[in-house]
C-alpha cells in the first residue's frame, strides 16, 4: 500500500491486530503465571507488561531509526495519557476512585523516581546508561517484592515499620487483583499460544510504527504529534480498557496499579532500556516537552490523590483538560 489512504488502512489494520493479540496474550500469560504460582502482584506486572507491548515495540523500532521523537512520543506520550486519562475516565465513570494512602505513596514514590529519572536522560542531565541505572534501583527491588509469598515480604531486610507498610500495601493491591484477575492455571498450550501472540503483536506493532510514520512524512505531520498524541493513545487502549473495567468495580489499588506498572514498565523496559542499548541521539523541543509533562502531571495527580484519598470526578475532569492541554502544546512545538 503506497498510497497514504492505503497507509491509513494498514495503520488501522496493523493496531487491530497488535491490540487483539495484545489482548490474547494478556490472558495466556496470566494462566501461565497461575500454574507457575505467581503472585497475584506479579501477575499484575506481567499484565501490564503484556497490554503495553505495542507501545514498547513501536517505541524500539522508531528508536533503532533514529526517529526519536517518536520513539520518546509514544512511551512517555503513553504514561502522561495513563495518568491523566486512564485514571480520570477510570474515576469519571465509576464516579471515584477511593485509594488507601499508602498505596499513593509507594505507587507514587516509585512513578516520580521513574519520571524524574526520565526527565534527567532526555535533557541530558545524566547519560541514558545512568538513568536506567537510576530507575533499575527503586524498579528491581519492587519487582522482587511483588514476586515474593506474603510469608517471605514478612522476613525483608528492611526496617520494620517500611516491611509493615510494604508488606500491607502488596496485600491490599493482591486482595483486589485477585478478585478482579483469577485465571485458572494454564497448560503448554497457553506457552504456544503466548509466544505466538508475542510474535504476533511485535509484527504488528513494527507495521503500525512504519505505516504511521509515513504517513506524518507526507502529510507533514511532526514526530513528536505522531509518537506522543496518536501512537500513544492508541497502544495504550488495552490499559485503559482494564483500568475502567477495575474502577467500575470499586478496586481503586488495582485501577492505580494498572496504570504505575505500565508507566514503569514503559519507562524501563520501553524507553531507557533501548536508549542504553542504542543511544538516544538529539532529542528535539517535543520531545522534551513531553518528558517534563510527564513528570508535571505524575506529581499533582499522585498529590492529590494522597491528599484526597483517592480521585473524585473534579480532579478527573482536571486530568482530562490536562491531557488535552498537553496536546495542544505538542501541536504549537510541532508546528
């Protein structure tokens, strides 16, 4: 298809595919993980990881081609779309999203590590090596923890009020993720089918950067517009889909999980990961526009999600004018 209409169609196509394989994946991974006796947390980590592969691989393949504005758009446009609009139509639609303060606190501290590492790479702050190495420290050991049985969290070399606290905000994240995620355990059938849905969404999600990305060039469209506004909202469907259905439901630690292990996956494994691995290059103003919106917009909605005990339709509406904000900022620095 040569044509840019024929281009479109492709684009549409190809998300079509990698969002429904996405989706596939999510499902066998989680029955794999139930018959491997994987935390409920964990399975939580893997979920995310599975629905934010488009995203990851879009933002490898564009990174790999030089086009980093794209490849920075999409990852962190993605994040700033979690946190303003996946959390505000979460909380507008179920009305509220109630959140114990502790939950805020460690999802948060970790979100801002992670965001103000970022900022830190795509200003130059520090080399993409070093911020990988910044957000390895709080990402490993939170993995380690959702990885470990209750009874092992209980026995951290870590002082004692932090273990309770840790040890109570795992719990309650656990309580709802398996009231909401109870897959039945998997066989090898779910491996094949896993690996093959993995296949599935990185061929897709490589057509889906490739198809878009010409596109912008003829239609004159700026990277960051392409990467940070369309390629971020449309990976990021699956999460948002999930985040919703929680909300509804009343899992207010869930729904935030959701959407702080897609931002941290996305921001590790999707963005300074590669970047270590393949140079990150001159990053242009969107770019950096985009990774300080991150940030901006990780700290107040956290803040007042502490504050408030949770997200109410106010701060949601606020999110969502936020994100549109942020949007026609790209816009103005792209044109």
């Amino acid at each position: 298809m040569n044509s840019t209409a024929g281009l479109v169609v492709e684009f549409l196509l190809a998300t079509g595919i990698a969002l429904g394989a996405s989706t596939l994946l999510i499902s066998r991974l989680e029955r794999v993980g139930a018959r491997l006796g994987f935390t409920e947390a964990t399975l939580g980590l893997v979920a995310a990881m599975a629905a934010d592969g488009p995203e990851i691989t879009s933002a490898f393949t564009a990174l790999s081609q030089g086009r980093h504005d794209i490849g920075i758009g999409v990852i962190l446009g993605a994040n700033v779309f979690n946190l303003l609009v996946l959390l505000g139509l979460g909380a507008l639609l179920a009305g509220r999203i109630q959140l114990d303060r502790r939950v805020v606190a460690l999802e948060g501290f970790i979100a801002c590590w992670l965001a103000a590492a970022t900022v830190a790479t795509v200003t130059g702050g520090t080399s993409p090596r070093w911020g990988l190495v910044l957000a390895l420290v709080v990402f490993i050991p939170y993995v380690v923890a959702s990885a470990l049985p209750p009874r092992l969290r209980e026995r951290l070399p870590i002082p004692r009020r932090q273990r309770k606290a840790l040890t109570d905000t795992l719990g309650e994240e656990e309580i709802e993720l398996s009231e909401a995620i109870h897959p039945e355990p998997g066989t090898w059938r779910d491996g094949l089918v896993a690996a093959i849905s993995l296949a599935v969404v990185i061929t897709a999600a490589v057509a889906m950067e490739s198809s878009i990305s010409r596109v912008g060039m003829r239609l004159r469209i700026p990277d960051v517009i392409v990467g940070g506004v369309i390629l971020a909202a449309v990976t990021t469907l699956p999460n948002t889909v999930a985040a919703i259905y929680l909300a509804r439901r009343g899992r207010g630690a869930a729904t935030l999980s959701e959407a702080m292990n897609s931002n941290a996956i996305n921001t590790v494994v999707g963005f300074l990961l590669p970047a270590a691995l393949i140079g990150l290059g001159t990053v242009g103003a969107g770019g950096i526009a985009v990774a300080w919106w991150y940030l901006a917009s990780a700290v107040p909605v956290l803040a007042i999600a502490w504050l408030s005990r949770g997200i109410g339709r106010s701060a949601a509406i606020a999110g969502i004018a936020g994100y549109l904000t942020f949007v026609v900022i790209l816009v103005q620095l792209g044109t």
